[in-house]
C-alpha cells in the first residue's frame, strides 16, 4: 500500500485548490493508498474556505482526512501550494512538487524567498534540485521546468482531469431550461472562465467579442469570475475603460458578469447553457476551462500552439493563430525566458464569426468533444497516471516521465 501525503489547499475556488480536492476524492477510492492530507497556509491572506464547490459529500470526506500521525511516515509527499517549496519532505521518502508554467518558464515569484515568506527566491537555483521531483499538467509546461533549469528526467507530466458526473451535456429540454434561468434565450452566448489577468487574453477577449457584437448584434458575453479571490470586476473595469468610447458601450451592455463563487455543478450549468467557450490566452500551464466545456458538449475557440492543443481536436475546438514572442517588459515583470502568444485578433474574431454561423461544427463538437474527453482525460485517468509516477523503479519506462515524446 502506498502511503501518500498530500501537502496542499482545500476549500478555496484557486485552481490549485480545485484539482487538489477533485485529486483527494479520486485517491480516496483507491484501496492501495493511504491518504492524508496537511493544509497549507494560502497564498493570500484574505482567502478563506468556501463550502459548496463539490457536493456535500465529498466535501466531508476530504475534511475528514487527517495528516500523517506524529513518527509516522509517507512513501510519498505531494506539494500542491504557492510559492513552490521545494526542498525534501522530512516525512517522506520522495517529494513531487505540483506547478504549471503559464509563460513557458517558472517564474521567481513562485518559488518562496530565503527565509520562506512570500515568492521571489531563484526559480533556476531551486530547479536544479532533486531533493524534488516536479509533476505538472500539460507538455508545454513541462517544457517550462526544464527551460528553468530542472532536469527532463525529473519532471513527470500528467494532465487533468474533469467529474464526468458534474460535467456533462444537457438534454435539449434541460439546455432550455438553463437558457431561461440565465436569460439567454435567442441570444448567441460566448462564455470565459477565469481570473481576467492579462495573460487569460482579457484584452482580446474583450476586443474581439466587441467586433464580433458589432455585426451580430443579438451575442452575448457571460463571464464567470471568482471575486473572493481577486478583484476581477477592477480588471474588467480597467480594460472597458481603455475601449473606444462607442466600442466599450457595446461591450458594456452585452456582459453578464458573475462573480460570486458558485459550485462545480453551477458552473457546469453555464457551460451547458452557453453556445460557446473563448479563451485567446496569451499564457496558461492546462486551461481546465476548455476540458470541462468539451465534457458538456460546449465547443472551444482557443488559442494555437499551448497546452489546449494536448486535449482537443479540430471536432470541437477552433484554434485562433498566434506567433510567440517575448521583449523586455515581459522579461523584466515575469524573468529571463517569459514566452507569451500574440492572438491574431482578425483570425480571433473570424473563428467567433464561424462559430455563430456554422450550425454543422457547433453540432460536431456536441458529440465529439463529451466522446473524447471522456474517454482519456477524466480524474481516474490523472490519477491512475500520476501514481505510476509516484511509484516508478525505472523513469525511462514511465510514461509520465517520457512526455517529449507523448
């Protein structure tokens, strides 16, 4: 039996604390492991638990876990926190740390300072490390920890996963239903869930769905923020303001904004409500987003070239051209490396145009993307593969391990 320790958040809408609860309830069903967990402090001091995000349930159970007795110790311990703290668990007899590289390099900011308080310590010093090994959610980030300084034999990949029993496409008579509870009827809905940073592609997402609005003028765009976490209606307020007055008018009277944290299932209900999902990143580490819209039928206007391009086909998802750079801002607020996409926005707002008028596509992804996903990329599948490499004896025979070539 492996014994595993899980050092990590729970109960906050923060994405580390999402996959780490939907990773506790996978683990727990399995009989070869013993489970326990150890929270961590937040990586904001005004975050605080929110009950409600998976069914009751479940909640009890993770809480119910418990940390490794006193004297006791783990096969392995799991880190699943910010800043990155990566040094050898005294508890454990190997260490895996969780990150993602959103800009395609591990950014100082996530590793914790000498001393231990806040980020800001050397990302490339502490990768070189093998006091731990790194595990992370896509090839691109992978890719990111290596290019930081840690060793391709140390970084195992293992995508995410989605609840098939949360996230799944409507019956016509419920997708109804939802459209009405929403107000969406007759109106052709673009959804986006996320923090609204400049790197979830707010500038484009905003200004493409505004020139898309122009010419069709019956869309809507519903975005669900998570305002307990961050201030997302200043974001959002901040890039309005920067729109052409006539423009940001448009926009304006179009959002629907919701901000308030709301539940797995309640979020699932927008993704099957909406007609479809937007996303022109200019940097991400997975994009959960895009694998739980696929799982309701919802298709996906994304970004080329990242880490959705490892969980999608062309049956549901449009890609929107971009090229790769970087320059000295980026650089200078981010470190030596940051790559971030630059969205073609005249492809973006041709992708949004076929997608309001291509019924054949919309129709496709309805069936295709539930079929896909769900046979590859649900929590079974993540944890299945990230125990493999828990319990690797030989790397180069592990899969999670040999993600170059995935």
């Amino acid at each position: 039996m492996l014994r595993l320790l899980v050092e990590g958040w729970r109960f906050c809408p923060n994405s580390f604390s999402v996959l780490n609860q939907y990773q506790l309830v996978e683990l727990m069903k399995r009989r070869d492991v013993a489970l326990f967990h150890r929270d961590v402090p937040y990586d904001a001091k005004w975050w605080k638990w929110e009950r409600g995000l998976l069914p009751p349930d479940q909640e009890a159970a993770i809480e119910g876990l418990k940390d490794l007795p006193a004297g006791e110790r783990a096969d392995v311990c799991l880190r699943i926190s910010h800043p990155y703290r990566i040094s050898r668990s005294p508890d454990a007899d190997r260490t895996f740390v969780f990150g993602t590289a959103e800009l395609g390099i591990i950014e100082d900011l996530k590793i914790p300072r000498p001393g231990g308080e806040g980020g800001g310590g050397s990302a490339r010093e502490a990768l070189a490390t093998r006091d731990a090994s790194f595990l992370t959610c896509s090839k691109w980030s992978a890719h990111g920890f290596v290019r930081t300084g840690a060793a391709p034999d140390n970084v195992a990949m293992v995508h995410l996963g989605f609840d098939p029993n949360a996230f799944k496409p409507p019956t016509f008579v419920q997708r109804d239903a939802l459209r009405k509870k929403f107000g969406w009827e007759g109106k052709f809905v673009f959804l986006n869930v996320s923090t609204l940073s400049w790197y979830k592609g707010i500038h484009p997402l905003l200004f493409g769905f505004g020139l898309i609005a122009q010419k069709f003028p019956n869309t809507l765009l519903a975005i669900k923020g998570a305002d307990s976490l961050y201030r997302m209606d200043d974001r959002l307020d901040g890039v309005l303001n920067a729109m052409p007055t006539g423009l940001r008018a448009l926009v304006k009277e179009r959002i629907r904004y919701v901000g308030k944290t709301l539940s797995h299932a309640e979020v699932a209900e927008m993704y099957q409500a909406g007609d479809c999902y937007l996303t022109p990143y200019h940097g991400e580490g997975f994009n959960l987003p895009v694998l739980e819209a696929a799982a309701c039928g919802m298709p996906t206007i994304a970004t080329a070239g990242g880490p959705t391009d490892e969980f999608t086909t062309p049956d549901f998802l449009l890609p929107i051209k971009a090229t790769t750079m970087t320059n000295p801002d980026l650089e200078r607020s981010h470190g030596p490396g940051a790559i971030a996409f630059r969205v073609d926005g005249d492809h973006l707002v041709a992708q949004m145009e076929r997608a309001i008028q291509d019924d054949s596509f919309r129709t496709r992804a309805f069936i295709a993307g539930p079929d896909f996903v769900r046979a590859r990329f649900t929590w079974k599948h993540t944890v299945d593969k990230m125990l493999d490499a828990f319990t690797a004896t030989n790397r180069a025979s592990c899969p999670a391990f040999n993600w170059k070539g995935a």
